[in-house]
C-alpha cells in the first residue's frame, strides 16, 4: 500500500526527554514511560508483517470515513485464521500525521468493532495490540461521538463469541486503549505502560506542573509489573535486554510465543464460557477489600 512505511531500527539513542526532563536513574516506572514511547519501538506494523501471513487489510467503518490509525484485517497465524487490529503510530512526520500519532478518531474506533464483529461471525480469534497515548481529544471527534464511540466498543466486546487477546505493546492511554482491551486474555510488553491518564497529564492536574511527571508515572503504578500484581493483566511479555527497538525481532517472537499459547488455551473454549469468562475477569477488577465476616 502506498501508505506503508518500512520499520527501521538503524537508532538505539534513548528517547528524547519530554518537557519533564528525562528519566531519574531511580525512577524505573518512568524509564520504563520512556521505552514505551521510543521512536523506534515496534509499532502495529511491524508485528503484523513479523506474526501474520497473508494479511488482507480491511478499510472503514460503514458511516463516516477510513481512521487510518487504527490498522485492521484477517490474515493467517501459524496456519491459523485470525483477525488481527491496532493502533499504528507511523514513523516519520509525513506518515505520524497521516496516522494521527496514533490517537483514533470514532471512525477508527467503529472500524475496529466492525471488524471485530466478522471475526466473531466466522468464530475467528480475534487479537488486537494498543499502543496510543489517548483517543483523539479534537473537536471534530468529539462531534461525531468519541465517549460513545468507545463505550459501545467496550460493551460489544463484552459479548462477543470469539476468543479475544490484547497484548499492549507500547503506550496504553485511557480510554482510547481500553476501547480495543476488553479482552479473554490481556498481556503487556515488558517497557509499555497501561494508565488512566498520561502522568504529564496526571502531574498537571495534581501538581499543577506537569515537570513532576515522573513523580506521577510511580504513583500511578502504570508498568506492567504493577498492573500483573494487581492482576489487571494476565501476563508480561518479556523484552530483549535495554527495550524492544533494539531487537524488535526478539521481541515480535517473543509475543508470537505467548500468542501461541493464549489461542491453544481459549480455542476449545464454547463462545458462551467466553463471553462469561470476560465479564468475570473486569467484573473483579478494582476488587481489594473483603467484606467483613457478619457477627
């Protein structure tokens, strides 16, 4: 496709500092932020091309447009058909504009649903991968319904009859991540990050100085090591040695390893113990505290 870029991995500099200055060295949970949003990171792309044969790409959501965004389409895993959908940040500043920097519009965001929803047809394993800082905040989004958009996503996926996996491979932010994350089985990447908010977004609101961003990224217990003992997640998918741009192809493997094993365990399950499955695993979530014993 014309739109395609090729991934390179020519770099392994650091990301460059955000307006809260870099990383503290004892500060892992914002090194780990950094990681996340290294320019060289794999994207979407590039674990498609890396994990899926025969990939055919599918295009817009049937009311307004095509969000190219979000990247979407059935292809073959291991021999295995499976739909697969993501969020795709693009790499220089021509393709970064035309995908939005990675921030869907409510067009992408019913794309994803649709297409989810002819995987679900054919019992086809439905897997998606979130890297975006947020939904697109624009006025334009926010006319065509962005909050409902993504509601509707979050209960369609609810109670769909196919398996669904997420792995977060970079960036996780808010609601824009968990409109693709209502999952059966829900992995992070080692150095990706999984929050409610940005900690520069965090910081600003509680500190009203969004230089304390790394101060936020600690409180908000946003890493994937956070969020497995919390048990929000299922698993951690483990990246080669100083982060995934490095060795984008151990990691695509590694991931293409945990894949695997997620398909082989949901597959035999009925699409009715699915479905019950998802709504047990969010319905716990948040779930700390014990009711004391009644007298």
């Amino acid at each position: 496709m014309a739109d395609e870029q090729t991934s390179e991995y020519q770099s392994d500099a650091p990301a460059p500092a955000t307006d809260s200055a870099a990383a503290p060295l004892d500060n892992p949970s914002w090194q780990r932020v950094q990681l996340a949003r290294h320019p060289k990171r794999p994207h979407t792309r590039d674990y498609i091309n890396g994990l899926i044969t025969s990939f055919d790409e599918l295009h817009g959501d049937r009311f307004f447009g095509d969000d190219k965004s979000i990247i979407g389409g059935m292809g073959f895993f291991e021999g295995r058909p499976v739909m697969i959908i993501g969020q795709q940040k693009g790499r220089d500043t021509k393709e970064k504009l035309l995908r939005n920097f990675g921030m869907p519009k409510p067009e992408g965001y019913r794309k994803a649903l649709r297409l989810m929803r002819l995987a679900a047809k054919f019992r086809r394993p439905i897997v998606t991968l979130v890297d975006t800082p947020g939904a697109y905040p624009g006025i334009d989004a926010e006319e065509r319904g962005q909050a409902e958009a993504i509601a509707y996503n979050l209960r369609e996926m609810a109670r769909l009859e196919s398996p669904i996996i997420t792995f977060v491979i970079g960036e996780g932010g808010s609601g824009g991540a968990l409109a693709l994350g209502v999952a059966n089985r829900v992995y992070m990447l080692e150095n990706a990050y999984y929050s409610v908010i940005a900690p520069e977004s965090c910081a600003a609101i509680i500190w009203r100085d969004s230089g304390k961003a790394p101060l936020a990224a600690a409180a908000l217990r946003m890493t994937a090591s956070d969020l497995l003992e919390m048990k929000l997640i299922d698993g951690i998918v483990p990246e080669p040695p100083g982060g995934a741009h490095l060795q984008p192809e151990a990691a695509i493997q590694a991931l293409r390893e945990t894949l695997r094993s997620a398909l082989a365990e949901l597959t035999p399950i009925s699409p009715e113990d699915l479905i019950e499955q998802r709504y047990e695993k969010f319905r716990s979530m948040g779930n700390f505290f014990t009711e004391a014993a009644a007298v």
